[in-house]
C-alpha cells in the first residue's frame, strides 16, 4: 500500500489518481475478477458501437447472442442451408476434437524431436534441416494437396494442426533443452546420476516451463489451422458453419461461428495455463 | 597420513577458437591425504577451479592422471561430491528432494534416502524447510541445503569450488563455521577452492597456492583453531599471508600464452 502511494507521488497527477483508485477497489475487495468482466464489457460496448456506425453487415451482439441460443444444441436452420444434423455444440466439438488430437499428436512428434536435436548432434544434423524446410514452407499451400489425397476427413486437418504444432514445439523444445544451465547437469553427474536419469530427473522438468510457452503458442494458432481445412471441406465444423451461413449471406451465424470458438479457445488455454501452474508451481 | 588422492603430471591445455593455447594444468604432482582440508587458493584463470572440475571427472586431463584410493578417474563419480559457485540446487525438487536426490541415483530405498536426508537438513539447521521449494529459501539457505546433499551422498571426498564466492560477508561466515563443525564431526576429505586468502586461513589446514597452472607453494596451516575473520592477525597468519602474497605477485604471472 505505501508502495503505491509513494509511486502515486511520483508519476503524473493522471496516474497517481488511477494508482489511488485501483488501490481503493483493491480495499473494496475488487478482485481481477471483476476487471476482467470489465474488459469484456468494453468489448461488448466497442462492438455494439461498430453496430451502429456499420449497420447490418456488422449485427448487434445480442442478435448473435439469441442466434447461439436459438441454434446451439440442434438446428432445423442449419439443415435448411445444406449443414448435417446439429447445432453449434456439434460442430464446435468437431473443431476442438480436431484441435486436441492435432495438437497431441503434434506435441509429443515435435517434443521428442526438439529434444532429439538439443541432446544429439546426429539426430539434429538429420531433423534440422528438415525442420527447416517444413518450418518456411507455409503449411496452408500443402492444404489442397491434402484434400485432394485424404477428402474432407479428419486427416487433412489433424495433419495441418499436426504439423505446425510439430514445428513450434520442436524449436521451443530444442531451446528449452539448450537453455537448461549446464551447471544441474554437471550437479546431477557429480551425485551419480546417469544419461537417463539426467534427461528425467534435470532435463524434463527444467525444460517444462518453456515448453507450456510452446504449448501455448501452437493451441493458440491451431484453432485457426483447424477451422481453415473445415472452410476447405468438412461435414462438421466451425469453419464448415462459416463457409454454410457465408454463401446464405447469414452473417450474424457467421459472427456466431466465430463467438462460439472464441469462447471454447479462450477455456482451453485457461485449462492449460492452469495445467502449467500445478505442474510448475516450484517455480 | 593415508594417501587419499594421487595426482601424477597433471596438465590440462585448452585450444580456443582464436589460436590462443591455455596451460590451465601444468605437469601438477601432488598427494592429498585422507581426511585433510585443502584449500587451492590463487587468482582467478591459474588452473584450481581446472584441477577440481578434473577431480570431479568433469574435465578430463591432456596428460598425467589422478587416482583416488588407487582407482583412475575417469569421470564422475557418487564418491566425489562436489558443491558449485552456482546455485544448484534444483528448483523444481523440494528441500528435501534435493539432499535426496545423490542417494535416490546411488538406488537407496525411499525410507532410508528420507531419514538420511532429515538427519543431514537438521545437521544444517534446515530441519524446519524439508518441504519448501528452493525459491522460498534464501541464498545462504540455498547454499546450505548443496552443502547437506554434498554430506548426505557419503562421498568420502568433497569438491568445493568457491561454493561461498556469491554470499554476502556474515553469512559466508556462518557457513564457513558451519563446513568445519561438519568437517570435524566427518573428517571427510574437504578440497575448497577460493581466491579468498581469509577464508583459506580460516579453513584449511593446507593451503595450496597455484600461479600459471602449477602449485607454486604448499602449505601447512596449524593455527589454532577455533578461527575466526581477526585470524589474519596473528603473528603466524602474517607470516603467512606474506608468502603467499608474495607468491601472487603480479611480476610472477608467468605469461600463458604460448
């Protein structure tokens, strides 16, 4: 508390009245919660303001709202426009189960190989340069190969989601792994511990924190990857709503698309930042 | 006294990138018995931190070798534990994990690895923070917690290099007297590396001075001991202290650049 004062002393009259506010909320028993909420409602405002100046292309978040509630769990609509049985909760499960078992997949490939390349210079003269290929090579110019060669099945999308996701994390984990100080390492071997117990008991847990930063980083963008091959062909799935309601010229269901996934995207990376906290909490 | 550690022309040249050839070990010969407590003392860069990374197996030797109980070293190894300058204590291990750690990879059951590893957390005054994480210790506390899964492991000799070099003052003394109790109930063989001649006065009973990767003097401490920081004072400490100095003179830094 003095802290603060003796800060609000110091900076402009502006901040030293923000700095005795947040401070009074703070007493008031306002916790982040609440600034949080507040964050959104700003969003909600922004929006309804774009609403007002844009008009009908832009629609109101309430009409979007009722759209999700009206269509979530089954929708007569949705068949109407050529989608298959079900609502939002069908088709953005399709779209997390694309996202989860992509990134699983990928995960543990690019993990293994980014420890692979830190830990021998053999595995890394063989998986860098191929990292490397695969890492500039856009992943989105392999999607209409793809679905030439697998249809519009899960494949081409869990191998887009799987892919990059592999690229990520072998780079963080190679970093991770190069960034342990090498002084626990040599701790480790004067107690008598061995290659395999130095990579369990050193290795993994010191690398873990920046590999949640990789974890992190893929989920973020494998929502995307996921909804880009449903928009390129899918039965099921956000991106394929998107593309249903787009040439319906629908765009609150379209906007409702997005809201949906947005919402289900941000629960999932608070899972995982919780994931993080129990599995780091030394830190 | 028994012969704990042979060390037969030991030397030790690093070719770095640019040309520049380092002598850090220079043909050393020397024996350490077992039980003493030997510091290597000398100015940063004139091979001691060399010789005890060799010790440990951590760095091994362009010629010569060293034994210890007869056997080569080859690497490292449970019998020589080693406490770093660095803060190794793992963070993601708990207080007591860590001291567990050495007897967890020697293969001891979880029970005995427990009581030894509170046996020696008490010895160190740590009973209190067996299941705290590192990060809510201090660095003193740090260097304690290192020091009792360096006893714990049983090692009949223990490296120290410069573990007190980034502590303040006061506690650097707190662990200093706390190092010769351990010692003197132990009598485990103890070689400390420091740049610190007080220091070195007030633990070893050996001091060997290095200058240019060679031992240029090897000496026999018997002041009485308990020591203290005014152990400088003494007459015989000044004594002392002058060769050694003498011997660290800046016209005896021999050129190591080949």
């Amino acid at each position: 508390m003095t802290e603060a004062i003796i800060n609000a002393r110091s900076r402009t009259p502006g901040a030293a009245m923000m700095a005795r506010w947040s401070n009074r909320l703070r007493r008031a028993g306002v916790g982040t919660r609440l600034l949080e909420l507040a964050g959104i409602g700003l969003l909600l405002v922004i929006w309804q303001l774009c609403h007002y100046f844009i008009g009908q292309f832009f629609p109101a978040p309430l009409d979007v709202f009722d759209n999700i509630a009206a269509n979530f769990w089954s929708s007569r609509y949705f068949e109407g426009i050529g989608l298959a049985p079900g609502g939002y909760a069908d088709h953005v499960l399709a779209t997390t189960t694309t996202v989860l078992v992509g990134l699983a997949i990928g995960a543990v490939a690019g993990v293994a190989a980014g420890y692979a390349s830190a830990l021998s210079s053999v595995a890394d003269q063989i998986i860098s340069p191929l990292a490397t290929i695969l890492g500039t090579v856009p992943i989105l110019v392999a999607s209409p190969f793809l679905l030439i060669w697998f249809g519009p099945t899960l494949v081409p999308k869990l191998i887009l989601v799987g892919f990059y996701s592999a690229v990520v994390l072998h780079v963080y984990a190679m970093r991770a792994v190069q960034n342990v100080n090498p002084a626990y390492v040599a701790y480790a071997r004067t107690l008598g511990a061995d290659g395999f117990g130095i990579f369990r008991e050193i290795i993994v847990p010191a690398s873990l924190p920046e590999l949640f930063g990789g974890l992190r980083t893929a989920l973020g963008a494998a929502w995307g990857f996921a909804v880009i091959g449903e928009l390129l062909g899918s039965e099921y799935g956000v991106g394929r709503v998107i593309t249903a309601t787009w040439s319906a010229y629908d765009i609150t269901s379209m906007m409702a698309g997005v809201v949906v996934l947005g919402v289900v995207a941000v629960i999932a990376d608070a899972i995982l930042a919780g994931l993080r906290r129990m599995l780091t909490r030394w830190r | 006294m028994e012969k704990l550690i042979e060390i037969h022309k030991a030397s030790c040249r690093f070719d770095h990138a640019s040309g520049r050839v380092v002598h850090a070990l220079n043909e050393i010969d020397l024996t350490i018995g077992r039980g003493e407590f030997v510091c290597l003392l000398g100015r940063s860069g004139h091979g001691k931190s060399t010789l005890l990374r060799s010790l440990a197996g951590l760095n091994p030797l362009t010629s010569g070798w060293i034994r210890v109980e007869g056997e080569l070293v080859a690497g490292p190894s449970s019998q020589r534990g080693m406490v770093f300058q660095e803060d190794t204590v793992f963070p993601w291990m708990t207080v007591r994990e860590n001291v567990e750690f050495g007897l967890k990879c020697q293969g001891l059951p979880a029970a005995e690895r427990t009581q030894i590893a509170r046996r020696w957390l008490a010895a160190v005054g740590l009973a209190a923070f067996e299941n705290s994480w590192p990060k809510e210790l201090s660095g003193g506390m740090r260097k304690r917690v290192a020091i009792a899964a360096a006893f714990a492991g049983g090692a009949p000799i223990l490296l120290m290099d410069e573990p007190f070099g980034a502590l303040d003052y006061v506690t650097r003394m707190d662990l200093q007297n706390l190092l010769l109790d351990l010692w003197q109930r132990t009598r485990t063989t103890i070689v400390f590396v420091t740049h610190d001649l007080e220091e070195a006065l007030v633990l070893a009973e050996r001091i060997l001075v290095f200058s240019a990767g060679r031992v240029v003097e090897d000496m026999t401490i018997d002041l009485a001991r308990p020591r203290n920081e005014e152990v400088r004072a003494r007459a015989e400490a000044v004594a002392i202290t002058r060769t050694i100095l003498r011997r660290l003179e800046p016209n005896n830094d021999v050129l190591r650049v080949a």
